[in-house]
C-alpha cells in the first residue's frame, strides 16, 4: 500500500516538473529576449531598369506588312491609298456677231498715190488689210484728199469705233500724209477697219511693217440670214468673201457649228478675215449636201482671233453659224482610308532575375482614334488586357510581349513613336557572418586579383560574371583632397574601371606601407578612409592593420578615391587611456568579414556584437536602432557613390539564444529527474 502511495507520489512529481518545464520554456520563449549573435552583410540589391522595343528597328515587332507600317521610328496603319482619275467637259457658246458678205475690192485705190481715191463714208466698213502683223506702236501712214475738217479712227476689224480706238489722227481738211500710230492691241494684227466721223478721202496707204493688200469696202450685212435656224439661208459661193464675226476671240480646239442645207457637194474651208484659202485653212469640213449639223475645229491660228472668213469649192447654202468652246478639265482624286483595326506585337522579352514588371509606357498620338494593349506570357498563345494604368506588377512571370491593337475608324490612324517597359531586377545576393569565416554565395562569382607594385596595392575582386578584357587603373594622388583634421596621410590613391562599375560581388583591398611612412604615428590608428565627391569629405571604411606584413586591409564596395590615415603618436599618448579603437576616429563597421580576434573591434561595434553593460539601452532597443542607422547608411552609401548598391547590416535574431536557454533548462530539469531516480 505504501508502495502504491510512493508511485503514486512519483508520478505527480514528474508530472509537476514536466509541466513546470513545459511553462520553463513557454516563459523563456516569450519572455527573455534574444542576444546579438554578430553581423550578417547582405549584398545585393534591386534595380528600375527600362527595355525598349526601339521603333526605330521593324525586326523587333512582328506584324502584317499589309495593315501596319514602320516609318521614321512611328508604328501606324498602313494607308489604303486609291484614286480617281475623270474628266468632265463644259460648254460656252459664243453666237455670231455680225456676217458680211461680198464686199467691193477696192485695193487697187489705196495702192499708189495717184488721185484716184476712195472715198469712206463714215457710216460704211472700210476693211484694211496688211501683209504683215502690226503691233503697238507701229505706224499705219494715209495720204488723205481735202473733203471735211473729221477725225480719222484706226479700229477694230468689222467695228465702228470713236474714242475706243486703236489710233486716231485729226484731219484739217488739208490734203496731204497723216500716220496713225497703233496702240491698244491685246496682240498682233493685220486687219483694222478705217472709220472717220465725216467722209474723207484716201489717196494710199501702207504701214512700217508692210503694204496694204487689201481694202474691202461697205460689205452686205447677212448677219440675220445665219444667226437662227429658220428658212432663210446664206448662199455663198465660190471665191466670194464671206466675213464672220463672233462676239469674243476664238482659239485653237474651239468648234465651228453651221447649220448647212442642200446645194452642191462640196468642201467648206475656214479662213482668215478677208482671206480666200483652200489647203492652207483654219479648219474644214466636207459637206455631202445633205441638210445638218456639221462642226469645224479651228486650228493653226497663232493667236485668238474673232473674224474669219468661209470660203467653198461650190456653191453652199448656210442656215446657221454659231461657235462652241469645249473645255476639258482633268479630275484626280485620292482618298486615303485605314484599316478598322490591325495588331504589331513585340518579340518576347525575357528577363532571368526579374522581381517584378512594373509599367508599359508608350508615346501615342492618338488622332482621336484609340489604341489597346495586351500582354501574353507564352509567346502569344493567349493575352490577357492590359490595365488603364499600364501598371504590369500583377504579371507572375519573366516572359512577357506586348501586343498594340490600333483602332480606327477609317479616315485616320493612331500612332505610337515609343515602346518600353519598366521592371525592377534582383541582384546576385552574398552573405558574410561575422562568426563564421565561411562564405555562402548564391551564384558563381568570378575571381580576379589585381596587384600594383608602383603603388603597393594589392586587390582581390570577385564579380558576379566571368569578364574579359578589364580595363584597371590604379593612381597615387598627391595631396589631391584635403585630409581629415588630425590625421596624418600615409597613402592616397584612386581606383578605377568601368567596366567592373556594375559587376563587383565583392572586393578586398589591401594598402601596404613602409616603417618610413608611419614614422611619428601610431600604427594601430591606421585607417583606411574613402573621398565622398558628394559631401567633399573623408569617411572612415573598416579596415584592419596587419602590423607584422605592413599593410590595412578592407571591404570595398565600390572603387573611388581611398587614402589611408593615421593619428601621431604624440597625440595618442595625450588622450586618455581606456577606449582603445581599432575602427578609427569615429569609425563605424560598414561591415565584417573573417575579423581576425588579434584585432580590437571599435568600442560602438563590440557594444552592440557582446550586448555589455555599456549599452545604455535593451538589446532589442539598439537591435531596431542599429537596423535603422544601417539602412540609413546605405542609402548614403547609394548616393555617394551612384552604385545601385544597398549594403547593410542585418542583425540576426534568430531563435539561437532562445534555444540555449530552454535546452539548459530542459538539462536541468532532467538533472533533477535523474536524482529522484536515484533516491528510489
């Protein structure tokens, strides 16, 4: 029975310490907060990059050369270019004016000065005609009979004129020469009507140009025989002077209509004013003597002319004369139209460490048309639209094409001059652990090391690609910056290469020295410091001095200008003892890596990596604060150098500590355990 009571007493003891442990390690789990373990580095960062599809480039697009086109680096519809081509004719009917017939030759009056005269009474024609044009300012000469005090008028053929006119000459009843000069021609002339307000007589004539061959005189006027389709006609026969004259010049291609009736078969020719001709005419038709219409194109005349003369093999019988001017006037119309809606879409774009897309961008012009976008993931098996806002962050993959769909609506096209988009990528990633000389590196890095005898500079680089063909330049810089106040310079040199700018995983630096340079100063203030260009000041970098091979070794992250410093002796012994610092004047860890433990940390760092009781505040406090004034340094770091760089520290709070504290409480609750075991 006592036995049962002892067992039964045991097992609530274990039962009690197992659920005294179990609460143990609820409270150290909940309640006792982690220390800081060390540094952890992060190196890597993301970066806003822009690809674009260059429109400048049609190979980058893939689209139906029949709907789209790629001119001057601007993607458009293809125009659909057409035209008309029609002719349309219009008609001016110029009717006739006056028709003479049949005047009296008096040529052989006006021929020689030999008083035998031809007397011109003021109402009748008087037709001169020249053997040559006459223009403005030539002079027709008359040698003019004593008749009456007139005036004597140069006009127009087959017109009675006063004023209007292309001459005059006032006659005083004195017998004798008279000229006429020609003025007021719209162009060459050779035939003119003589007119005078009283009758006067006309002993010769002739001009500078030329002499007189003809004066048709008081000619029959038939003017109401030919200028309406009735039953009156004109007959005219053969080599009989048959003047018409239309109320406006005609040219060449104009139309002669006449209305001809039953006569005899015979051929009608058009001639010059006063004229009889036959092969060499202005025109001709041949008449079948049958009654009807019948058209004469003019032609060979040299300048527009209104009075002609019709002249027939054989007798004809004319009904009507009117004259028609045909004009043709060319059309061409092109209309311009653009498909309702075509697509060019881009090649497929691949990024391999892409964190995220971000937004498509184009330069449209829309002409009040509009364009639509969609994107495909699979080499456009599918699309799916793209948002208003072009934002594309939502798209879960590192593939992407675009595809532009112009709409229009047939009498204009939309356009775009420009096609990107932007993205963010994730770096290549490094970690360092301060307790831990080994690396874990999450890609593999390329390994150079570079030594520069002339300026004791030895440099080991691990990039984030294999590379070939580097340009490197190391210089020493004499007293090319100002140095830090109280500090004395060992070396200043400057680092350069572009192309290893934007490839650097990480870089180690080492700055040798001679016992010469650091005479006076003490060796273990040594620091290598870096020229912000930005602020114009030194930074301390973290650095470590090997005293016994002479040189400081340090972290970099990018190439700048370095210089290494270092404080006297003198003014070393002069500062109190007691906060030995090997991080410099004011120098703060950027970071760690493989820290050898011969090396002092600097008092700021080893407080926050031991949590002591130096640190005024709760680890967790300067945990948040250290965190802070990391981030903060890196981005100072990204604006100094102009890297897209982030490097932080990172302070590891994983359950490490925790742990420790719960298995020592687990051991010693198994420790007591074990001696109530043995009390049994």
């Amino acid at each position: 029975m006592k036995k049962k009571k002892r067992a039964k007493k045991e097992a609530n003891l274990h039962i009690i310490l197992i659920l005294l442990t179990i609460s143990l390690i609820i409270l150290i789990y909940y309640f006792v907060p982690p220390t800081i373990i060390g540094y952890t580095v992060f190196i890597g960062y993301t970066v806003l990059e822009d690809y674009v599809w260059s429109t400048e480039n049609s190979s980058n697009f893939i689209y139906n050369e029949e709907e789209i086109e790629i001119t001057g680096g601007i993607i458009k519809l293809k125009a659909n270019i057409s035209s008309v081509d029609w002719t349309t004719y219009s008609q001016e009917i110029f009717p006739i004016a006056k028709a003479y017939y049949e005047p009296e030759d008096k040529t052989s009056k006006v021929q020689e000065q030999d008083n035998n005269v031809q007397e011109i009474s003021s109402s009748k024609i008087a037709i001169l005609i020249f053997d040559s044009d006459l223009s403005n300012e030539n002079i027709i000469n008359l040698y003019l009979k004593d008749e009456k005090t007139t005036n004597v008028y140069l006009c127009h053929e087959y017109e009675e004129c006063t004023s209007s006119n292309l001459g005059q000459v006032y006659f005083p009843n004195q017998q004798g020469y008279y000229t006429l000069e020609v003025q007021n021609l719209n162009g060459p002339a050779k035939i003119f009507n003589l007119n005078a307000d009283e009758e006067i007589k006309v002993d010769y004539a002739n001009s500078s140009q030329g002499n007189i061959t003809k004066l048709w005189y008081d000619p029959s006027d038939k003017t109401s025989k030919v200028n309406a389709i009735d039953n009156t006609t004109q007959e005219i026969y053969e080599n009989k002077i048959f003047d018409i004259v239309f109320n406006q010049e005609l040219q060449n291609n104009d139309v002669i209509q006449l209305y001809l009736k039953n006569a005899e078969i015979t051929n009608l020719y058009l001639c010059s004013a006063g004229e009889d001709c036959t092969t060499l005419n202005l025109g001709q038709i041949y008449f079948p003597n049958q009654d009807g219409y019948y058209n004469m194109t003019l032609q060979n005349i040299n300048y527009p002319k209104k009075v002609f003369n019709l002249n027939a093999d054989e007798e004809i019988k004319v009904n009507f004369v009117e004259a028609i001017r045909v004009t043709e006037t060319n059309h061409s119309e092109v209309n311009i139209t653009y498909p309702g809606t075509a697509e060019i879409t881009t090649q497929d774009f691949i990024v391999e460490n892409l964190m995220y897309w971000d937004l498509l961008i184009a330069e449209e012009a829309l002409n009040g048309q509009n364009i639509d976008y969609e994107y495909s993931t699979n080499s456009g098996e599918s699309w799916q639209q793209v948002p208003e806002d072009k934002n594309l962050s939502e798209v879960n993959s590192t593939k992407i094409r675009i595809k532009t769909i112009f709409n229009s609506d047939g009498t204009a096209t939309p356009s775009i001059s420009s096609l990107n988009i932007t993205y963010s990528t994730r770096e290549p990633q490094t970690y360092f652990e301060v307790n831990n000389t080994g690396i874990i590196s999450t890609i593999k890095d390329g390994n150079i090391t570079i030594n520069s005898s002339s300026s004791k500079v030895e440099l080991n680089i691990v990039t984030s690609e294999s590379l070939s063909n580097i340009q490197f330049n190391i210089s020493d810089l004499e007293d090319a910056n100002a140095r830090p106040a109280a500090l004395s310079k060992i070396k200043e040199i400057e680092i350069l290469s572009q192309e290893l700018q934007d490839k650097i995983s990480s870089a180690t630096i080492k700055v040798y020295y001679t016992e010469d340079q650091i005479e006076n100063l003490n060796e273990s203030t040594l620091r290598l410091y870096y020229y912000n260009e930005t602020l114009g000041e030194w930074q301390v970098l973290e650095s470590t001095v090997n005293t016994e091979e002479n040189y400081i070794q340090a972290n970099l992250q990018h190439f700048s200008i370095y210089g290494v410093f270092g404080e006297s002796a003198q003014q070393e012994n002069a500062e109190s003892s007691g906060s030995t610092s090997s991080g410099g004047s004011g120098g703060k860890r950027e970071f760690t890596r493989g820290t050898s433990s011969t090396q002092q940390q600097s008092e700021q760092t080893s407080n926050v990596q031991t949590g002591t009781e130096e640190a005024a505040e709760s680890p967790q406090e300067e945990t948040e604060q250290e965190i802070i004034a990391t981030e903060a340094r890196a981005s100072a770091q990204l604006t100094f150098t102009g890297n897209v760089v982030r490097i932080g520290k990172v302070l590891t709070e994983g359950k490490v500590n925790r742990s420790l504290w719960i298995l020592i409480a687990i051991l010693i609750v198994a420790y007591i355990i074990a001696k109530i075991e043995e009390r049994k």
